[in-house]
C-alpha cells in the first residue's frame, strides 16, 4: 500500500544545504528519504527535527557513485513508502586544484559522485515516477558549472555535465508530467566553504551585488518552490541562487 504522504529523496543529506532541503520538505509535509555515506550523531539528531514536524524519515546508507549500493537503497525507500514522488540530487565533492598538478584519480573521483551519481540515483528512481505519471527532480548544480573557475576543472566539468543531463531528461519526461530542473548555487555557508580562508570569504561577499554568501535555506527555498505545484509549467532550466554573482 502506498503511503498517503508523498515521498521525498535527498542524497548527501546529512549536513550542509542537503540538510536544510530536508528540513524545509518535511516542514512541506514529505515523509523524507535521507540518504548519507557515513552514519554519525548528525544523523541521528536530524532524522529526530524530521520527525517532530510530523513526518516519517527513513535514513538510506549509500555511495551515489556506487549504482549497486544506489540500486539497494532505492529499493529499501520503495519498500518502506512504495513511492519517491520528488528526487534532490544534492550529494557533491571538490577535490580543487589547477589541472597541472591534478591527478586522473582527482578529476575521476569527483566527476563519479557528482555527475555519476545523479545518473545513479536518477536511473533507479524514474521508472517509480514514469510508472505513476508524476515526479519532480531538481539536480544541485552550481555557478561553476555555467562560469568555469580557476582550480576546478573536474568540479565544474561535472556541474556542467548535470545542466546537460537535466535539459536531456527533462525532454525525456515531460510527457509524463515529471518536472527535471537545476539549481545551480553561488557561493553558500556550508561546510564545502568553511574551507576558505576569511580573507576570501569577505573577498567574495564583496564582489557579489547582495553583499553576502547564501545560506543554505536561500537554496532550499527554491528548491521547495521546484517541486510544488507553484512550478508545474517551468522544466529542464537552470536557476541561479547567488546573490546576483553571476548576472
Ligand atoms: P557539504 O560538503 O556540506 O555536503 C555534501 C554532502 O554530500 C555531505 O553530506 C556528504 O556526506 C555527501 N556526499 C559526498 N559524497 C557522497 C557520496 N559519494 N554518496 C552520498 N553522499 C555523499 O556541501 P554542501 O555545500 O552542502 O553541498 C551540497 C551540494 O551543493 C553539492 O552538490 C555542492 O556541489 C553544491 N554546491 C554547493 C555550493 C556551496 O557554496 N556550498 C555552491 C554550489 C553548489
């Protein structure tokens, strides 16, 4: 029997902008299908802030680049919900450095989490959408991916390559009333920028017109926005959350 709530995935959802896209979804009413690499004591206190707002979570432990593990968890959130009506492909690494020093484990690496890996999840997921004539996808792109940037060539090669797979999909599925969108985020507070020395950071805020880095509720909201039924007629674009960086 399938859950009366729909059902909401999100990959690399433990921390970082994942997390937030969880949250808002069950404030939305989506039981939530978390999946995450590593189980740790984040985990444990965000399945519990779910599940206060009065929805199921369900924790799914999985690579995205590993199609077997992706195969294994997809089946385990049919068979515990019986449907995935909205799908974030949110889970994504860096390894930055200029191509001069960098190694084919360093561009493969992260090409496989971040373009393979929405492949993965995607593949697994969408004969579960085409079977019930619905679906919503939103792929966590980046600027990046559209700009190109100095020290990253394998992460924005494999943020552009998910703007060419949405745009592909989405003409794939419309006829199925499945929505396939990117967002593609400017510089957020996460930890995949704690990184950055403070200098830069503030270097950063300063060149971009909203004078601030997002946080990861500006991403959130948007994503929320793509998969209700306020967005029903927008598929396969790309929106920037930046603060106007990249106008
Ligand atoms: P983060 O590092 O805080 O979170 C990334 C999450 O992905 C983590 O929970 C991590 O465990 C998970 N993950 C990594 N590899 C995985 C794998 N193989 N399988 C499953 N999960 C895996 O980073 P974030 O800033 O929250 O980034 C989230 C997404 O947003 C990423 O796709 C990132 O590329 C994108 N993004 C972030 C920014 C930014 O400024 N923070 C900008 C543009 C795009």
């Amino acid at each position: 029997m399938s859950e009366e709530k729909k059902v909401a995935l999100i990959t690399g959802a433990t921390r970082g902008i994942g997390r937030e896209i969880a949250l808002t979804l069950a404030e939305e009413g989506y039981n939530i299908a978390l999946n995450y690499r590593k189980a740790n004591e984040e985990l444990e206190t965000l399945r519990k802030e779910i599940e206060e707002k009065g929805v199921k979570c369900l924790a799914v432990c999985g690579d995205v680049s590993n199609f077997e593990e992706v195969e294994k968890f997809v089946k385990e959130i049919i068979s515990e919900f019986g449907r995935i009506d909205v799908l974030v492909n949110n889970a994504g690494i860096t390894k930055d450095m200029l191509l001069m020093r960098m190694k084919k484990e360093d561009f493969e690496s992260v090409v496989d989490v971040n373009l393979v890996g929405t492949f993965n999840v995607t593949k697994n997921v969408i004969s579960y959408m085409m079977k019930a004539r619905s679906g919503r996808i939103v792929n966590i792109s980046s600027v990046v991916g559209i700009s190109g940037n100095a020290g990253q060539t394998n992460y924005s090669a494999s943020k552009a390559g998910i703007i060419g797979f949405t745009k592909s999909l989405a003409k794939e599925v419309a006829s199925r009333n499945i929505n396939v969108n990117a967002v593609a985020p400017g510089f957020i507070e996460t930890n995949m920028t704690e990184v950055l020395k403070e200098e830069i950071k503030e270097e950063i805020a300063k060149s971009i017109p909203l004078k601030r880095m997002g946080k990861a509720k500006d991403v959130a909201n948007l994503v929320k926005f793509l998969v209700s039924e306020d967005s029903s007629y927008i598929t396969g674009q790309v929106i920037n959350v930046d603060g106007g960086m990249l106008m």
